[in-house]
C-alpha cells in the first residue's frame, strides 16, 4: 500500500510533523516532533487513524524521518513508542539515532 502514501512535512518553529494521508482512506496520520536544536529532533508522537491501520503508514513516516535526519545532518531522539520501536527493529537506521 505504500505506493498510494503521501507524506508531508509541516514546521513552525520548533514544533513539526510528518502528515501522511492513503489514497482511498478515510483521514490523516501524523508523526509529530519538536526541534531541540540543528542536530536533534525529538520524535514526540505518531497517531494512526483506525481507517489506516495495517497499511505501513505509519513505518513510511518513520522512513521519511530517517530519511530526513541523514539529508539534513540532524540525529532523533525517539521518545514516540512506535518510533522507537521501528528504530529498533531496523537497525541499519542506527545512524540517524540518537540513544
């Protein structure tokens, strides 16, 4: 399903999110996190309506943050449970991690 996933980055100051909608799929998903400074993002929350769950959103916003994180030279601290439990079942993500 993640072929018909699309993810947007929202930011306002220190606070962002990753929001992620499925074509076909009732509402938004949303990875939320707030900036501590130009080399830490602390992965605050991820919340997956009941309409998307089993469809990999919410592992396909966890990879934009990953994929974010070693574009722009930044590590995270995941302090959302669903991403810290992604970071640990992948750790060829270890280098955008900072535990």
């Amino acid at each position: 399903m993640t072929d018909a996933i699309t993810i947007e980055l929202e930011q306002s100051g220190s606070k962002g999110r990753y929001v992620a909608r499925a074509l076909g799929r009732e509402g938004e998903a949303e990875l939320t996190f707030s900036v501590a400074s130009e080399t830490l993002v602390i992965a605050d929350h991820t919340g997956v309506p009941e309409s998307m769950r089993g469809t990999g959103i919410g592992l396909a916003m966890v990879e934009r943050l990953v994929a974010d994180a070693r574009e722009k030279g930044f590590r995270i601290m995941p302090l959302c449970p669903f991403v810290n439990a992604q970071r640990k079942k992948h750790p060829e993500w270890a280098d955008a991690f900072n535990v």
